[in-house]
C-alpha cells in the first residue's frame, strides 16, 4: 500500500479540554481564572489578549475582570499573525508577566486566537517563532490558555495549530502540536452578535487605504491635466505676441532694376 503525502502518521489528537457553551457564558471567565490563579500561586498574573476590535468596547473588555497587575494587550487584527509579530508580542508579555502566567486568554477572532497560542507556547519553549513552524515541533506543553471565540467559523479555538507567516521568507505555515491547543473553551453566542458590525470595520479597514490612494491618483491626475492645458494655452498665447512683435520686411522698390540694365547692356553689344 503506497503511503499517503498526506500520512502525518499520527492517528489520534488531543482536544479541548473543558466546553462551557451557552448564551451567558462569559460571565463563567472569571470562574475559570481563579481556579487557574489557586494552581499557580496568588503572584501569577494573568494575560489577556483581546481583539484590537474591542478597543471600541471598553464594556465587553471589563466584563473579563482583568486585575490591576494582570497583563492586558489588543492584538492587531487587520492581518494574519507574522513570526515576527509573534515574537515581538511574546518578548513584551514575558517582561510585563515577570514570570510565567497562571493562564492566558484569547479573546476574540482568529488572529486572536492563534496569537495567544503562538505565545503560550513561546513562553516555554526557547528559539522564535520561525523555529516552530512545522509538524511538533514543540516539545515543551505550552502556558494554559483559554480561548474565548468572538467571531463563528474560524475553527482557532478548537485546532492544534496557530498559523503564521514567516516574516523573512514569506513562508505561511501553522505551529502544529498538541501543545498548541487550547485547554479551556468558552463559547457564548452572544459575542458574536457584533461580528456584523466587526466585518464592516475590517472591510474599511482593507479597503480605505487602497480607495484614498485612488482618489489621490485621480486628482492629481485632473490636477496634471488642468496644468497641462494652461501651459499649452500659455504658450500659445506667448507664440502669437512674438510673431505680432516681429518687423516686417518689405520688399525695397527698384532692387532688380540694375539687373535689367545690366540685361539691356548685353543686348546692345
């Protein structure tokens, strides 16, 4: 039998450990983060990272409850995770946490997700994210983590890998491993009541740029034209006062007169 390409050799994956679904269920967060608090002792911090779309909803953000020396951070969600980004992301919280989390929080849609993740992961292991890009290649289980979808579909919560793209060589590659899955789930359908509205904004924030440029371009493109045509009208103008300016030669009277002597003075010899 000839081996599939697809053959990872692996035939059984670890899940997620613990669901809690239902409309409400963030209320349950807290809950979940003291008991991840009692495990790791009363000075571990918690991280947070929470979708920069929640920037705008200060009221969702403290639904978390999120203490004074806990780790909150917004991840930027107009693209994909890069290893760069992951790598820059991990260096602030593992400054900011002094140690390691008692859990980390990923809040919103799937860039989200997959940072949290990456950086999880990170936090234990040495090397960069680039390192990780692959098949387990994480040999070291991660930070706990609990994932809290904002957005349905993106399936972040529930794999074992976060995807990346390397920075350097372009390279589009996932940090496959159990390690990489989340230990905790919380799924509230309520959250995704603003993905409406979440979508509009992404969409805005895609297309603004490259519609600005184009109105730019078509202006200075008029702009261009307009200049174009006052200076050939300004020339024209400027043609037809030097030729109104310019002296005109008339033809002096009697010039060929000696040439007709000379012709009748042949004639007579």
């Amino acid at each position: 039998m000839t081996a599939s390409i697809l053959d990872t050799g692996i035939k059984v994956v670890r899940n997620v450990s613990g669901f809690t679904v239902g409309r409400g269920s963030l209320d349950r967060l807290p809950e979940f983060v003291a008991a991840r608090r009692a495990v790791a002792g009363a000075n571990a911090k918690v991280v947070y990272l929470v979708d920069g779309f929640f920037r705008g909803h200060p009221d969702i953000v403290a639904r978390l409850q999120p203490q004074s020396t806990d780790v909150v951070r917004f991840v930027d969600v107009v693209d994909e995770p890069t290893t760069d980004g992951i790598d820059a992301m991990t260096d602030d919280i593992r400054k900011a946490a002094g140690s390691l989390p008692a859990t980390i929080v990923g809040f919103g849609g799937g860039t989200t997700m997959d940072t949290a993740k990456a950086v999880a992961n990170l936090l234990t292991n040495h090397g960069k994210a680039a390192d990780y890009q692959g098949w387990d290649l994480v040999k070291v289980p991660g930070v706990h983590k609990i994932a809290v979808p904002t957005l349905s579909g993106t399936g972040a919560e529930a794999t074992r890998t976060c995807v990346m793209t390397n920075t350097k060589t372009g390279l589009k590659l996932g940090m496959n491993s159990d390690y990489t899955v989340y230990d905790q789930m919380v799924l509230d359908p309520d959250l995704t009541a603003t993905v409406h509205e979440f979508l509009d904004e992404v969409a805005e924030a895609r297309l603004a740029r490259p519609a600005r440029q184009a109105a730019r371009d078509a202006k200075a493109t008029r702009i261009a034209k307009r200049a174009g045509k006052k200076a050939m009208a300004a020339n024209k103008k400027t043609t037809k006062k030097t030729t109104a300016a310019r002296p005109v030669k008339k033809k002096a009277a009697g010039k060929k007169a000696p040439k007709k002597a000379a012709k009748k003075a042949t004639r007579r010899r």
